[in-house]
C-alpha cells in the first residue's frame, strides 16, 4: 500500500535521504526506527505530499504522490511531530473542518466521532476549545483528525513522544484494529521498545539510509536499549 521508489533528498549541507526504499503492506504496521537527523521525518513529510524528493517517488494504493498528489492524500492520514491545531476552534469543529477537506457526507461524521473520542477517552472535551488543551489532549485530537476521513495509510511522526503509557496502550489497540481491516501503518521512533511493542516490522534508518528491516525480537536483540519499556 506504500511504496518508496528511491527517494533522495539533500539539504545545503548533507544527503537527507539517499535511494531510499521501503514497501508496506496491507494489514500491516512497520516502524521507521532510527536516531534524530536520521531522516525520518523527511521520509514522513516526503510520503505524506508535504515536500518534494529530489528523485525518486511514493506511491500511495498505487498513486504518486508526486504526479497525483491529491487522489493520493485521499488515502493518507498523516499525524506530523508537532501538533498543528487552530486554537480557537473546539475539537468538534476541528474534526468537522478536517472533514470537510476530505468531503466526507454528513452522515458518516458521527461514526467517525463515536469511534475515535471514546478510543482515546476524548469525548467531554470534544467541544471545549483547543487551547483549553494540554499537549496530551492536542496529540489525540490530532491523531483523531488524521483517522477521521477513514483512510486507507497511516503516516505517523513520533506518535509517543511525549505521551504516557496509556496513551500508547490506546495507540497500540487502535492501529492494531486499523490494519486488521486491511489498512497500513508507518511510525517513526527513536525508541527501541516503542518499535518493537507497536510494530510488525522496523525499517532500520541511519544516515538517510535504510539498512535494513527487523522483527520486533530481533530489534530487541540488536539494540539493547537500557530505558525502562512499555
């Protein structure tokens, strides 16, 4: 469902991303493991439509996101590192907004609503203001408007960071449950036991190269991380 064609990328000073190549399946959730500076979130903001590669292309359930950016961003939930939200706008009108960009039908608004307030435990401040919210409270609506529109690839920067262990238990459920009805995850973290709790495979990024892909006991097993885990 994504498919990075050899993207590369370089900034004034150093190669972002050289030739990278990533395919994830439907059904499955795969993490984008690596140090900061690695190239993660150029890689996220690549995929997602939000910069362009020098070279290469991704292709979202078969749709450039560099020639047909916008059928491919129908597909595409996409939650960035920082959380960008209208402070004055409620969570409910936010969510409405976002839906509105994706022209989703009154009528499938309020399973959308009913399904992501209750999984997060947002529901009584659904229609207080947004910078009523605490840094916690502004990831899960962004997190929630990023599934609103349903769609079939989910992007993620560093959805824990930041964030408590119920947050990720939360996490955990839901992305589980998303790809079990044939949908596709890709996270990235600088965290070895976030990789291996919420993954099914770790592409292993350094230096804008991915090295190569693991499983979850093998993640362990190689990066013996010395943090208290989840």
């Amino acid at each position: 469902m994504i498919n990075i064609e050899s993207i590369s990328k370089k900034y004034a000073h150093a190669c972002a991303l050289n030739c990278v190549m990533l395919n994830v399946p439907a059904g499955k959730i795969y993490a984008l493991f690596g140090p900061n500076g690695a190239g993660k979130t150029t890689a996220l903001k690549i995929m997602s439509g939000l910069m362009e590669p020098d070279s290469g292309d991704v292709k979202i359930c078969g749709k450039s996101i560099i020639s047909d950016p916008v059928n491919a961003k129908f597909d595409i939930g996409f939650l960035a590192d920082q959380n960008v939200l209208f402070d004055y706008m409620s969570g409910t009108d936010y969510l409405n907004f976002t839906m509105d960009i994706f022209k989703i039908p009154e009528s499938r608004r309020n399973e959308s609503f009913e399904t992501y307030l209750d999984a997060f435990e947002m529901r009584h401040a659904a229609n207080d203001f947004i910078f009523n919210y605490t840094f916690e409270m502004k990831r899960k609506f962004s997190l929630i408007a990023a599934l609103s529109h349903n769609p079939k690839v989910l992007l993620l920067d560093e959805p824990a960071a930041r964030m408590d262990l119920i947050f990720i238990a939360q996490l955990k459920k839901l992305i589980r449950d998303y790809t079990a009805k044939g949908n596709a995850v890709l996270f990235s973290t600088n965290t070895v036991e976030i990789a291996a709790n919420l993954c099914d495979i770790a592409a292993v990024i350094s230096s804008g190269n991915i090295i190569e892909c693991l499983s979850p006991e093998e993640l362990r097993k190689k990066f013996d991380e010395r943090e208290s885990g989840i």
